[in-house]
C-alpha cells in the first residue's frame, strides 16, 4: 500500500483481476486513495451492491449449514484471524513507517470484512473468482481494495 507495484506484484494483480473478470485501477499514492474513498462515500453504489450480494451469499450458505453454524463459523474464523491481522498489521506499519492507530484499525477492519466476505462466498459454494473472494486474494498480496468505481476495482 501507498508505493506503486513492482513487476513481479504487478503481474499478480493482473492475474487476480483476469481470474475475476474484473479491471483493476492501481491507487499509488495516499492523497489519491483518500480521493477514491471520499467518491465511494458519495456514491453508495458500490457498498449496495456488495451489502446485496452478502445477503445473497448468507440466505444461500444459511440454507446449506443453517444460521447458527454459519455464525459460528464466521465468528470462530474471526477469532482465529485477528492474531494474524494484528501480526501483518504491525509488519506493513512498521515497513511504511505509519504510527497513526486510526488508520490501523480501519485496515484492520477492512481486511477482517474481506475475510467475512470471502468466507461467505465459500459457504455459499460461490466461484472462485467471485468478487468477495479477489477481495481477500488482493489483501494477501499486500493490497488494499478501497472501492469499485467506473467498472473497475481501485487497489491501494
């Protein structure tokens, strides 16, 4: 986050964006990724359609486990990831010379809705290049996918 890609990274988003069908628009500066989530809060599109498509995946992952076991599944996943979000969290900080908390948590946040996400679209036996799954595949790499906007997913 916030340095342009190298190759070798820039070969792996592009693979990840062909495997889902999806253009990628790479963010490479911090005041560039404040403009796209300050259009993304002005536009709710993008937060609708995925706030859809998760209820879609819950009422479809609900059907095959039923509503308790998938929340505990999701719960006990959650649990089980903090320690690495915290880890990698401390790790990319450190290597971008970040102090601000604030600006932790929310990555912090993000990344633990993107793998609520992705642990949805599994249960609900979605593809592997729905959408929510990339989401997750683009923070494994080091990215942070901020919003899609003009068809394209914009990855800080």
């Amino acid at each position: 986050m916030g340095v342009p890609p190298d190759p070798g990274e820039l070969q792996r988003l592009v693979a990840l964006a062909d495997t889902a069908d999806l253009p990628l628009a790479i963010v490479g500066t911090w005041a560039e990724a404040i403009r796209v989530l300050a259009r993304a809060d002005a536009d709710s599109a993008d937060w609708d359609a995925r706030e859809t498509e998760r209820e879609i995946l819950w009422q479809t992952a609900a059907e095959r486990f039923g509503e308790d076991a998938l929340l505990g599944m999701l719960t006990a996943l959650r649990a089980d990831a903090t320690p690495v979000l915290d880890h990698a969290l401390r790790a990319a900080a450190t290597r971008l010379t970040i102090a601000d908390p604030h600006l932790g948590s929310e990555a912090i946040g993000a990344a633990q809705l993107a793998l609520q996400h992705a642990a949805l679209a599994f249960f609900a036996d979605a593809p592997a290049s729905h959408r929510f799954r990339t989401h997750l595949a683009l923070f494994a790499v080091g990215r942070w996918p901020l919003a899609a906007i003009d068809a394209r997913l914009h990855v800080f």
